[in-house]
C-alpha cells in the first residue's frame, strides 16, 4: 500500500535498539500547491575560502595602472601591500545579464558565487560553487564549510545548494569559537582519544529511515524532490562529521587550540566590525589549522553596507548614494574611506592566514582565496569592472601578484580559476553568455 506523508509526519527506523527519527522539512506536497605532508605523513590539503564585501570600491583608487607582475599598489590597495606577492588582481571583469535585470546589491554576488545572473532578488538561481568546491575537497573532515560574519547577522551568507537556502553564518566571535572549539572538538595533539559512544548510536540516523526516505521521494512532485534533496544532503552531511568523530584525527603541527573567547560588543562601527573580523579570521585560521574544515565563506559586510565611521551619522550604503563627488580629488571621501576599511577586512584576513606556519610555508601557501564584491560602482549599482582578487599560493599553484585586466569578460573566468587551483576543477563554470571554459592562465604557475 502506497504509504503517504503529512506536515506531522517523521521518518522512523531503529539502530542497535535504540528508536530512531528524523524530521522533514516543509514541502509544497504539504501545503497543497506544486510548488605538503602532516605528522602522519599524508599531504597537506589545499584550503579554499571566498570572503565578500559590499559596495565596490572606489573607481580610479583600486585598479593598478600596470599589468602583469609586481604591480603598483593604489591607494585602497594600500593594506595588502605587505601581501602583495600573494595577491593577484582582475579589473574588467563583469556580469552579464542575458537579459534579466540588474537586482541592486544581488546580481554581482549572485553570478560570482553561481555563474549566472539571478532571475529572482534574494535567491539564486544554481548552487555556488563554494559547495562544488567542498563536495570535492571538503570531505573527512569536521565541517563540510564553515560561514561567518563579523556584522552580526546570520543571514549575511552565499553559500548555498539552491534557491534560498543559505548556509547560516556565525556572527560573533563566542559562536564561532563555540562551533569549532565547542562540544565535538578534538585536539588533534591530544596524546588521549576515546570515541563518544553517543555518537555511533547518532551515526547511522538516515540509513536507519532509507527505505520511508525512498517512499517520500516517489511520493511528492518534482520541486519538493529538490528541496528533500538538499534536505538529506545536509542530513548525509551531518552523518560524515560523526564518521569523522569516530576516527582519531590526524596529527597537524599547525593547530594550537586558541583560548576560549568572550562575547564582543557588535556593532555597526567600522572599528568594531574591523575587531570581530580580526578574532573571527583567526579563529578560522585555527579551524582550517586544526583540520576542522576545508572551506570558509567569509562576509565582512552585506551588499548594503551599515558600517559606518566613527564620528558619522551616516552608513556607507547612504553615501555612495548622496555624497558628492569632491571636486579636488575626484571621488567621494567618506564612502572611499568605507572602502579601504572593507579592503582592510579583507587584508586582515590575509594576514590571519599568513601567521600560520604550517610546513615549510604559512597557512597561506596553502589556500586560495576568492575576495569580491557586488558592484564595481556603488554610486550606480554598476556590474561593469566589479573587483576581483585571488589570495594564497594554492600548494604552489597560484602565480600571486599578477594585475590581470579584461574588456568585458564574464567574472566566471576568475571563479573557475579559482576552483582549478583550489584541486576541484570544475569544466567549465556558468550558464549562458556567462558559461566559460577558460580559466585566467597568467595567474597558474
């Protein structure tokens, strides 16, 4: 008899005695409409991270005026100076539409991170390819990826399987310590380890329900199949973090647990956000470390931007919008000056990762780093020349301080390149006039 499903419905099984349930998300079915090498010898993995600030920066004080390599450093640039022979960047790169319209502060994150222009503000259209990334390099290990924000919001996230459906970010220093440092960490220089017996019970949850999970699939139509899909994606995922609290971890001579945090005052300031960002960037540089994830989607602010100066009454969003373009120097001053404090982020998260020495190299040597914004232009919500960096050596794969300048190619090119040095290579990357086979050579060594 064809077994059917309601809202109240729960998955049931039993493992080793114990009864086991796992809840379902809400369907459309329900609501009645369609709808180099660690001590053990193995190699040490390359990381991948993307970290996103919003507004641009500021036309004529980021794009360098030389090519190739050993570029000069412009004004906004000034604070990856020490780093700049890690950094490259892309100037001329841009989104385009198909057609479809430019959703302010959504299309240019939305085709970075998907490789297409939105259809809908506030959802995108494909999964991002920070989680293609993690399905191939982010396995074995605690976290499938790890998000975060010093801004104090959890939706602030574009990390993504589909849809709606961000990965929630971590917003302070104390949550993110807690997820990482917290209940299920093990030291991987512990001299002791013992397996939690709780856990082998918990391991095997979705295979105890394989066969009602069969059912619900043939059951329900073919948008609450995607949706159940990234359901029990997230559920598989959850059961390879306690497969990975069975087996004692690897020894890694980087990782030294950081000391326990306090909550920090969250706030809109720009010196505050800069403080969290610094704690949370090291905290994630131990996380990474420590082995306990592969990828990380950093944000330092949304697209929309509150941050705002000490002293100020207005955000940054406002004065990209009202402020006058100073005469003498050419540009707006306040809102350049909130584009140096993202840059700064950024920066500051460079540097987190540089401080980590792990072989013969730093942390940094070991990772690629996506940094991007949403617009090239804020004044105008442009698409045009939206800022691109690639951070790391990528286990020497990465040609670091390149400029490298296009005329008009898809920001798809950068993200592809990036997936390729990060070891998970992708094909091609993105759809339409977007899609592209070609990553930027100059910059693979």
């Amino acid at each position: 008899m064809k077994q059917k499903f309601t809202r109240r419905s729960v998955l049931r099984g039993a493992l080793m005695g114990t009864s086991i349930t796992v809840g379902i998300p809400v369907l459309d079915a329900f609501l009645g409409r369609s709808g180099v090498a660690f001590a053990d010898g193995t190699p040490i993995p390359i990381r991948f991270a993307t970290y996103f600030w919003g507004l641009g920066l500021t036309p004529g004080r980021w794009v360098p005026k030389t090519l190739g390599a050993d570029y000069d450093t412009m004004p906004e640039l000034a604070s990856l100076e020490s780093l700049k022979s890690k950094v490259s960047v892309f100037s001329g790169f841009r989104v385009l539409l198909d057609g479809r319209p430019n959703y302010q502060h959504w299309t240019g994150q939305g085709a970075v991170m998907t490789g297409n222009a939105p259809t809908i503000n506030r959802k995108f259209d494909g999964t991002s390819f920070d989680t293609l990334i993690a399905d191939r390099i982010g396995t074995g290990v605690r976290f499938r990826s790890i998000e975060f924000t010093p801004f104090g919001k959890a939706s602030l996230s574009y990390s993504t399987r589909g849809n709606s459906n961000f990965n929630p970010a971590e917003t302070t220093p104390l949550s993110l310590y807690q997820r990482i440092f917290g209940d299920g960490f093990q030291d991987p220089n512990s001299p002791t380890w013992t397996p939690d017996p709780a856990i082998i019970l918990r391991k095997s949850a979705l295979s105890a329900v394989s066969e009602q999970r069969r059912a619900l699939m043939r059951e329900v139509g073919s948008e609450d199949r995607q949706r159940l899909d990234q359901y029990f994606s997230s559920v598989r995922e959850t059961e390879e973090q306690l497969a990975v609290l069975l087996e004692r971890p690897a020894p890694a001579q980087a990782c030294v647990v950081p000391k326990p945090v306090t909550e920090e005052n969250i706030a809109k300031k720009s010196t505050t956000v800069l403080a969290n960002n610094k704690l949370m960037s090291r905290l994630i540089a131990m996380a990474l470390a420590c082995n306990q994830t592969r990828v990380v989607n950093g944000v330092f602010t949304g697209a929309t931007s509150e941050m705002y100066l000490p002293g100020d009454s207005k955000i940054y969003h406002l004065h990209t919008h009202d402020e006058a373009v100073d005469e003498k120097l050419g540009y707006q001053p306040n809102s350049a000056r909130l584009a140096e404090a993202s840059i700064q982020g950024f920066a500051d998260f460079l540097h987190e990762l540089e401080l980590v020495r792990e072989g013969d190299g730093t942390l940094l040597d070991r990772m690629i780093v996506l940094g991007y914004s949403d617009t090239g232009y804020a004044k105008i919500h442009s698409t045009d020349n939206i800022p691109l960096f690639l951070a790391g050596g990528a286990g020497g794969r990465h040609r670091g301080g390149m400029h490298v300048t296009s005329s008009g190619d898809p920001v798809t090119r950068v993200a592809l390149t990036a997936a390729n040095l990060a070891g998970a290579p992708l094909g091609s990357w993105g759809r339409g006039s977007m899609e592209t086979a070609n990553v930027v050579g100059e910059v693979i060594a």
